[in-house]
C-alpha cells in the first residue's frame, strides 16, 4: 500500500463533529453500563442510577444528650423558683447519646441541668462517675421547662425511607459513602470504568530505567496518559513498546480492541516513513481525522475500528496520540477527559478560569488554537501569566505551568499587557502564596525554591529565565516579585547598581546579595581544544555557544570581547544563543560547541571541564514594597539559613559569605 501523507488541518470543532458523530452511529456516544460495587470500592466513582434511602437515618427517635428522656408538658411549669421533681423511672429515665427514647417520652434533659433527688427508702448515694447515672434514683429535680422534641434527633431527621439520597451521574466523595450506609445501602450501582489501552510504538523508545545511548528515546508517555486515564475515572493498561512494524502494531491494536472501549495508539502519527498509525487505523477500520489545527500537538488521528467489546458490530474509537510528550499530554486533556466523562455520565471537566495579563508579547500560529503553558503569580494586584517553553517535546513546561491559556486561530498571538484567560491546574490560593522570579537563571535560586517548598509548604518560587535585563524590565512592568541579575557596568566596573537606576528610576529597590559566581569557559572533558582564555575564542577550530541578549553573561562576554579587541561576527557560534547556564552545558556535552562562558556549577552537573576567568556577583533586585511583604518573608529568611547556605556552598564556583546583605538600596 502506498504511504499517504496526511495533508489535513481540521479545526477542533470540526475534527469534534466528525468524531461525535462515528461514536452516535456506533451507539458509543452515551454513558456506560453500571455495575455494583461495595462501598470501600465506591469512592471517585459515578453513580449509574439513583440511591434512595432504603431505612430512615436515624430510623428511631434518639437522644442527641446524655441526660434523662421525659415527657416536655411534665416539666413545662419549672423554674428556679418553682422546682419540679419527676419520679424514676416512670416519668424521667436516662439516656446516652443515642439511646432510644421510651415510647411515652418526647425530649430530653441534659445531664447537667438536673438534680438528683434522694429520699429514705432510696438508697441513694452521691455519684462519681458517669455509671452512677444508670442506678435507679428517687427523682430528679429541674429548675426550667423543656420543649417538645428539645435534644432529640427524631425518626428521618437525616433521611426518611424512600427519600432520594443522590441522583445518578453523581461522583461519590467520601461523605456521599457515609450517606449510602447511613439510610441502610452495603453497596451502589456505579458507571463501569471506561476501558482504555494505551499503546506507545517506535523503534528508538526504551523503557524507563534502561541506559540510554544516542538515538535512544525514554518511553514515558504510556505512563503519563495511561495516569490520566485513572485520574479522570477510567481503567488503563499499558501494551510493552512496539517497534516500528506495521503488522505488529496491526495486531497490538487488533487485540486490544477485543476488549477495550479506548485505544491510545502514541507515536507514529505524523507522515514520515515508519509512521503507521493512520494506515493502521485506515485498515483496520475508518479513518475520520488525521492532523487537527492544535498546537501542540497537531497531528492527531481519530479513527474507529471493529471491536468486540459489548457488541461486535460496533466500532469503537482509536485516537492517535502525537509522540512529543506535551502533545501527548494535551491530546489527553483534549480529546480524551471529554470522551470520558461522557461515558462516565458527568460534564466535562473544567478547570477554574482565572483573568490574567500576560507578560510579553507572543506570536502564534494562524491557522491554529494554541495551548499554552504560563506560570502564574499575583505581583501586586494583578494577576500575571508569563510563557513558558512552547516546544512540544518540553514536558518540563507541563511540570512548571501553573495553567494553560488557549490561543484562538486566526488570532495573531498577544501583546504583552493583554488580558487573556487561564484554565489553572492549581488552586487560586496557590497563586496568591507564589513569588515570581524573571531574570538570569542560577542553581543556587533553583535550590532555594526547593528549599522554600520545605521551610514554608504551601509558598511556591515560579522562575522564569529571561535574562538579567529581562528581569529589570519585569520589574518595571510589574510582573515580577524580585529578579536575579548581574549585570556589569562597563563603564564603572560596579555589579547590578547603575542598571537598577536605568531600568527602575521611578521604582525604590533593594539589592540583595545572593552569591558570588565564577564564571568561565565550559568545555568538553580533557579541554581537547585546549581552550584557556577568551582570546582563543578567535580561533578557526573553536566553536563556542552563546547567552541570549540582555543575560549578564552576554553583557560580560562582550565588555570582555571589547578589551581584547575581539569582534564577535569573528567568533564561530557567536549567534547560537542559549537561555541558561545549563543549556550551554547541554550543548557543549552534546559536541554542538566546543566551548561557552558560564559557572562553575553548570559545566558539574554535566561533567564537563571548566576554565575559571571572572569573579562576579549574582544579586536579587527587589522592589521595596515586596521586600518588606510578608509574602518574601520565607525568601528572605532562608538566605540566613544554615542549611540552605551550606548546600549552595557545596556546589563548585560559589562564594556564600556575603549571601543575605543589603548591597544596595536604590531609591
């Protein structure tokens, strides 16, 4: 069979339609069966058809009191200067919480609101304990009326035989559970688990765990799709990887459609030569989409194949999960969660909308909805979304969102300031206790966000890596809390200071040291090139990586290009640019580059050489007003923390001892 190359960009609601209306000619396209469950079992699961109480809770009148159950018009003339005595047991009798009352009884007395009552032939004695209550005693003496029905818990005051308890399409909590076994029920009737298995294929994919060497993939997105499958109420299983082969994929899918209602095929969607999945899907069934106008995660296929689950002349549907893992994940959200909930008979799911501004300016593809990822804090009294990485291979990008902001098609993308809506993945209050950090990217503010989440659980640190002068006009903006920089003044060789002034004349500042950094050249391990200065940067076999404009190690690399003499368009990779210190470890490991200016601590964690040639100082520019919030608080205490100081220092290139002063104060 000749390879087609799909060629289509359905939009979202198109590509919906058609797949809404193969699983309704299927029959596919209502809630499941139910099935009984006990009710240990039932917790997260959705109700098939009503609960009605099947006894009245409580189903007798109880006490609700200790105390002594009477009859209310016995006591209706007492007072503190009208005593009245009631004999035990014919017209006072006592009671636990809970107890049943006598049949002639309508309310109850608190213990503590009588008095006992001896006579000659009583034999009573002075209790010491809760027990004495239950011997018999000559009377009991009240100083004030009761009510009918006072301290009572009548017969149905929770539910009364016959009473709806919960309706059908109901996920059950924990105190639904309670409810069910309280009006007389050991089990429910609850919708059965949509069955889904999930098939990752591909030659390269190896399991996690398994040492890697290039050109192999860790497979990980069966695990993550196959958790979002149970997370939103289905059964999930995971197939073992299946290599690029059109008849094996042929028969993984063939065989999970004989008992599944949901097939998960991932990778293997796009057009390139070993790329099966559509063909499968064509012969095996229909093929109702391939490629969807998403981003990411554009080429999606939705299909149907033959299937023998419930009825073996009904297909069930497939869907074609994108290899890159953000794709993958967001297909999830996508397609599968509203599949789902169908089956389950509830609504989709639906995160909370939270109105924001964006940060900065972002185009976006045309013809497509983008799905965004962006961090979120409260800076002030605005709420600010700031983008994260858009590569659909990023799943770190997915791990740090704090919410997705959907881009409509035909839309040009947003300028920043602009008001934009985001579906949050975590609660509101967690964006009220979430500082926001924009600037030039360090490990050591890695680990104090690390260290933040243990010392004060519940605050977060959202980092963004734009730069040191990035991070200053964030400041300015207000879209930022504090900002890493160091930023050196070519003209008066001081740290940070003179940019503060620049960037933030009209907004007071407090500098705070944070560490000093060696920077220097990462270079491969055994220094091959035998790079030792930047002066050899000029050499015809050096390749170097660079920082993006604006970041404090560009604006050093160039004030120390200037000195040289060096001209940077002389320099090979000089316009290759890199976000963070570790980027450019990355690609110097990876044999990209021969060389990049970075720290100390970078070229470790990848086991690369490092040159030192500069000492500088890495500060936190704060605004006052956040300085002296409660919110940086936590932040500001951990700086004079003996822990946190002492695992900075144990990583190569930083000096501590400063870390925590006042440098400046920029008013």
């Amino acid at each position: 069979m000749a390879r087609k190359v799909y060629l289509e960009d359905i939009p979202l609601d198109e590509a919906w339609r058609r797949l809404i209306a193969a699983l309704e000619a299927a029959s596919r396209w209502q809630p499941l069966p139910g099935e009984t469950v006990s009710l240990p079992d039932a917790l997260g699961r959705v109700t098939a058809e009503p609960v009605w109480a099947a006894t009245s809770a409580p189903h007798y009148h109880a006490s609700a009191m200790d105390g002594y159950a009477v009859r209310a018009r016995s006591a209706e003339t007492a007072a503190d200067t009208h005593p009245v005595q009631l004999a035990i047991p014919a017209e006072a009798h006592y009671v636990d919480t809970g107890d049943p009352l006598p049949s002639w009884a309508d309310a109850v007395i608190p213990i503590e609101n009588v008095q006992l009552v001896a006579t000659p032939n009583s034999k009573f004695q002075i209790p010491d304990s809760d027990s004495a209550f239950r011997i018999p005693h000559s009377a009991i003496e009240i100083r004030s009326s009761v009510a009918p029905w006072s301290h009572v818990r009548a017969m149905g005051e929770d539910m009364v035989a016959t009473e709806l308890v919960l309706p059908s399409n109901h996920t059950l909590r924990p105190v639904d559970l309670g409810a069910i076994a309280g009006c007389g029920h050991a089990s429910v009737k609850v919708r059965r688990r949509p069955r889904v298995a999930v098939i990752p294929t591909g030659t390269e994919l190896v399991p996690a765990g398994t040492p890697v060497k290039p050109g192999d993939i860790i497979e990980y997105n069966s695990l993550v799709l196959a958790a979002q499958v149970q997370t939103w109420g289905g059964a999930a299983a995971r197939w073992p990887i299946i290599p690029d082969d059109f008849e094996r994929i042929a028969g993984a899918v063939r065989e999970a459609a004989q008992t599944h209602d949901l097939i998960l095929l991932n990778a293997g969607s796009s057009a390139g030569s070993e790329d099966f999945s559509a063909r499968v899907v064509e012969t095996l069934g229909s093929l109702l989409v391939h490629g969807v106008a998403v981003r990411p995660g554009h080429p999606v296929i939705l299909g149907m194949i033959e299937s023998a689950v419930s009825n073996p002349q009904s297909p069930i549907p497939v869907i074609g999960v994108p290899g890159y893992p953000v794709s993958a994940a967001l297909t999830g959200e996508i397609f599968v969660e509203p599949i789902l909930s169908r089956w389950l008979g509830r609504a989709p799911l639906q995160a909370i909308a939270l109105p924001a501004q964006i940060s900065r300016k972002v185009a976006s593809p045309m013809g497509d909805d983008e799905y965004m990822r962006v961090t979120v804090g409260k800076v002030g009294d605005r709420v600010i979304a700031t983008p994260l990485s858009r590569g659909a291979g990023v799943i770190t990008s997915l791990v740090r969102a704090d919410g997705i902001v959907r881009i409509p098609r035909f839309s040009e993308g947003l300028q920043a300031g602009d008001a934009v809506t985001v579906r949050l993945y975590r609660a509101p209050g967690e964006i009220d206790r979430t500082l926001v950090a924009i600037g030039s990217h360090d490990l050591s503010l890695d680990l104090l966000g690390q260290f933040l989440a243990e010392r004060s659980p519940g605050t977060r640190l959202a980092s963004a890596n734009v730069g040191s002068l990035g991070g200053l006009i964030a400041l300015r903006r207000g879209e930022a809390h504090l900002a890493g920089t160091h930023l050196l003044d070519p003209d008066t060789g001081e740290y940070n200071v003179p940019y503060v002034r620049r960037y933030l004349p009209d907004t007071p500042t407090v500098l705070v040291a944070l560490v000093g950094r060696k920077q220097g050249l990462l270079v491969q391990p055994g220094n091959p090139r035998r790079v030792q200065t930047l002066a050899d940067l000029r050499r015809e076999d050096v390749t170097f990586v660079n920082r993006q404009r604006g970041a404090g190690t560009r604006v050093l690399l160039d004030f120390e290009l200037g000195k040289l003499g060096l001209i940077p368009e002389s320099i090979r990779g000089y316009d290759r640019e890199e976000y963070t210190h570790l980027a450019v470890a990355a690609a110097v490991a990876s044999g990209v580059a021969d060389c990049g200016l970075g720290i100390h601590s970078a070229a470790a964690a990848l086991g690369l050489d490092f040159v030192p040639l500069f000492d500088e100082r890495y500060e936190l520019a704060i605004p006052q007003q956040f300085y002296e919030s409660p919110l940086l608080q936590p932040l500001l205490a951990l700086l004079h923390d003996e822990d946190y100081r002492a695992a900075v220092a144990q990583m190569p290139g930083y000096d501590v001892r400063g870390m925590g002063t006042v440098v400046a104060r920029v008013l």
